[in-house]
C-alpha cells in the first residue's frame, strides 16, 4: 500500500534552515510528481511546492520562492524540502503528497503522508 | 493566482440531511482542450491529513460514498453530501490544479 512519511520538522529559529523529507513506499516514486501542502495551526491548507517525477520541473508558491527549494531522489525514494531563512509565518504542518496524474503536469494529490510540524521560534 | 473561494465558512446539518458546499474561482478552471475542470474536493478530520474525495470537478474517488457528489463548471462548483452521517463531521476543501500556483478554499467545517 502506498506510504509517505514525513521527517526533520521541529523547533527552529527565524532566519535558520531545516530540510524535511518524505519517504515513499508502496509505489513506483519514479513515476509520480510529488507535493508539498503546510497547514498553519488552526488554518486551512497552502500549497507549498511540487516536483515533476523525473525532478526536471519545479514549482513554488510565491512567499516561498527563494527561500524554499524541492528535490527528490527517486533512487532513494524520498522527497526533500529544503527551507531557508524561515520566517514564523512558515509555522505549519508540512505534508508531502502524491500526485495523482501519470502525466507530466500539476494535478491533486491522491495520497498524503501524516506530516510534520515545523515551529519557527525565538 | 487563482482565488478559491468557499462558502459557507460552517454549516451545522441535522443526521439524514443535505449539506451544500460551494466554491468560486477567481477564473475559470475549464480547460477547453480536454473539457476537464481541473477542481478537486478534500475532506479532512482533525489531527488527519486530507482525504481527496473528488477529482475533476464530478469523479468521484473508488471507496467514497455515493452520498458524496461534485458538481459545477468553469468557476462555481459544489460538493454535497446527500444524507449527513456522524462520520461527515469534518472540514471540506475545495482545490484548483490549473495553474501554479495551485491554491486550496478557505475550507468549511460541518458539524451536526
């Protein structure tokens, strides 16, 4: 069954970096495009980024572009998030998700992983 | 950047009743190549990651409940839920993949 699991969030300052990564079982990654969707505590869900499955496209919402960079490496599997110079507006749960296209693009996630908190704190 | 937009915010519905959740893009999501509108519906449970319910506007996803249907075209899209169940308390989302960057609604809770 398809699995996502994401790691690396916790506690960070403004101004630092972290890197989150999710690992991917239970599917061929190499053949999906995947996702990163944050949910602010108490808010709704915000896009973050995404990545064509072969890693030769990547996409970005606008407060983070600069800051914030996708990778993958699909012969391990995992999708990574590097984030820099975090802000306390990047408070979220970041949840990795799969898209759900066998197609070149962007389109929904159909699988999500549990996520993990990242607190951007003084 | 494609706005969502949902409405209401909250809706309480009694068991065994319709609920009605509408959402409005800020521009059509239609793409007139394929005549797909490119809209999907996630519901999500507190401390759950989102649950995709509906994928192309009207597709339901294998598993989901018939109760569960999307409809709409271009810019103005409904999820409803024919029949409320206990188990439909949640928070339901709305979701452009149009264009990037892909943006979600503001979400709308429905409580019994």
């Amino acid at each position: 069954q398809v699995q996502l699991v994401e790691s690396g969030g916790g506690v960070v300052q403004p101004g630092r970096s972290l890197r989150l990564s999710c690992a991917a079982s239970g599917f061929t990654f190499s053949n999906y495009g995947m996702h990163w969707v944050r949910q602010a505590p108490g808010k709704g869900l915000e896009w973050v980024a995404a990545i064509w499955y072969d890693g030769t496209n990547k996409y970005y919402e606008d407060s983070v572009k600069g800051r914030f960079s996708i990778s993958r490496d699909n012969s391990k599997n995992t999708l990574y998030l590097q984030m820099n110079s975090l802000r306390a507006e990047d408070t979220a749960v970041y949840y990795c998700g799969r898209d759900a296209q066998l197609v070149p693009g962007l389109y929904y996630c159909d699988y999500w992983g549990r996520g993990t908190l990242v607190t951007v704190s003084s | 950047d494609i706005v969502m937009t949902q409405s209401p915010d909250s809706l309480a519905v009694s068991l065994g009743e319709r609920a009605t959740i509408n959402c409005k893009s800020s521009q059509s999501v239609l793409y007139s190549s394929n005549n797909k509108n490119y809209l999907a519906w996630y519901q999500q449970k507190p401390g759950q990651p989102p649950k995709l319910l509906v994928y192309w506007a009207s597709t339901r996803v294998s598993g989901v409940p018939d109760r569960f249907s999307g409809s709409g075209s271009g810019t103005d899209f409904t999820l409803t839920i024919s029949s409320l169940q206990a188990e439909d308390v949640a928070v339901y989302y709305c979701h452009q993949y149009y264009s990037s960057p892909l943006t979600f609604g503001g979400g709308t809770k429905v409580e019994i």
